[in-house]
C-alpha cells in the first residue's frame, strides 16, 4: 500500500468546532466554501482512496463518496433535536452483498472533540440478530477466535456492545458461546485525539482498524449473505423473534439518507450515543 498523507488538517477540526458552536443554516451558508475545503473534499479523498485499498483486504465493501459519505443536513422530523447541522463528517462502508441497510460494516468519524473509527453491527432488527445468533452458536470457536487475536484484543480489548442479562431463550445457560449469545450488538471501536485526523498516523491507524475489524464484519454477514432475499430476511414474524428473545427492540429511530430511503446509521449512533 502507497503512502497516503491525510487530506485532513487542523482547519478541518476547527471548522467543526466552530460549526458546533453556530449550529445555524446560515451561519454554514455563508461557510460553505470553507466546509468544501476542509471537510467535504479531505472526505471524499479519504474514501476514495479506500476504495482502491479495499480491493486487497474488504473487496465486498462499497466506498463511494456518494453512497458512504453522510450528509452535513440532519432530519429533524423524528427528533427532539432540532439543530440542523451535524458537526462531524462521518462515512460507513456497507457489504455489496447484502441490501441496504442490512448487514455489519465499517465506520469513521471526525469529530471537534476526537476521532472513531469502528465496525460490526451497531443495532441489528430482530431476524438479523435471530439468523447471527444461530451463526454463534452453530460456529462458536470462530468468533471466539477472531475477538481473541492479539490485533483485536489490542485495540478494542473485547466485542463491545449491548448485552442481554441471560442468555436468550432457545439456547442453554451454559452453552459454551453464551457470552456471545447475550449480545443485542457486536462491534468493536476505537476513539482517538482529534488531532489524529492532520497527523500522518490517521490513514495508517485507519487501515489498521478496518484490516483487524473485517473478519468481524464478515463472520456476521455470512448468514445473512446466505439468506439474502429481503423478504426472507424480514420473514420472521414477532411471535417467532420473541420467542428467540430477540424482539426487545426494533430499530424505528433509523436515520433518512438523502433519498428519503432508510439507511442504518449504525455507528453514528454508537458515537453520538453520549450525547455528544
């Protein structure tokens, strides 16, 4: 892999800061300019870049400025939050394999206050999370592999994620995967300084994370790949998915990507789930 020097610099940080401070349409109107610079374009130059780079590690994963990159707009027709702007850039990288929005991905973010970069599943629906459970306890030794190397372990320590009290109904108490059975949500994610985003570590960090995080990400899509029919995937009636415990929660808060369509913003409500 060539050398690439981060399109991002310290103005980038101090846009979004002060972005955060005038979080007003026309206060960001008459900035535009500045938000193309510092901001959309390193954005896209990031992107693009892994694009070719996914060809040698994560092939099935879509990097495309139109398609990865999210919107500076936010929809505030289903939130009690009525600013307008998001102040931070952030691009997720779905799996082509499987429909949008289903499936684990990857997920990066600059923020005023730090970097993340992370990927997995942030909130798979209920027949998602029925069909991984069933992977897991099917094929345990396997994840329990991929979160116990000394790559993941060093930069994400553990699964992170939601977990169940009990192990979910159907399954024994003391099945051997029954901490990987409790998980509502499996991902791994890694904040760092703001200042990361203008050093010349933040692509090689980048890669590095994305590189440890795909077996992850391809251990939950494969049985979702295998059932990759959106009818199928969504057959599971509730009475079916509550029986596997797993109809708690539905995802009704998915944020709308600019086509109205719905798109699981799964990390970037990891990462603002502080209220930040």
């Amino acid at each position: 892999m060539a050398r690439f020097s981060t399109p991002f610099s310290r103005k980038t940080v101090s846009f979004l800061r002060s972005l955060k401070r005038n979080n007003d349409r026309e206060w960001f109107r008459a900035r535009r300019e500045q938000y193309d610079g510092h901001v959309h374009e390193p954005m896209v130059a990031v992107i693009e870049r892994l694009a070719l780079d996914f060809r040698t590690f994560a092939p099935e994963l879509i990097a495309s400025p139109k398609q990865s990159m999210f919107r500076i707009y936010r929809d505030t027709r289903f939130s009690d939050n009525k600013k307008p702007l998001k102040t931070h850039a952030g691009a997720i990288f779905r799996t082509r394999q499987l429909p949008k929005p289903l499936g684990a991905g990857l997920y990066f973010e600059i923020a005023p206050g730090w970097v993340w970069m992370g990927g997995g599943m942030w909130r798979p629906e209920p027949p998602e999370l029925v069909r991984i459970r069933e992977h897991i306890a099917d094929t345990w030794p396997e994840i329990r592999t991929i979160t116990r190397t000394t790559s993941f372990r060093t930069r994400f320590e553990e699964l992170q994620g939601d977990t169940l009290t009990r192990v979910p109904r159907g399954y024994p108490p003391d099945h051997p995967a029954a901490g990987y059975l409790k998980h509502r949500q499996f991902y791994g994610g890694a904040e760092f300084p703001a200042s990361l985003a203008y050093s010349k570590e933040f692509y090689p960090t980048l890669v590095a994370t994305f590189k440890t995080l795909m077996p992850l990400v391809r251990f939950l899509n494969e049985p979702l790949v295998e059932d990759s029919s959106p009818s199928a995937l969504r057959g599971l009636d509730a009475e079916e998915a509550d029986r596997r415990g797993v109809a708690a929660v539905r995802a009704v808060d998915r944020v709308r990507d600019a086509s109205g369509a719905a798109a699981a913003d799964y990390f970037d409500g990891l990462a603002h789930g502080r209220g930040a």
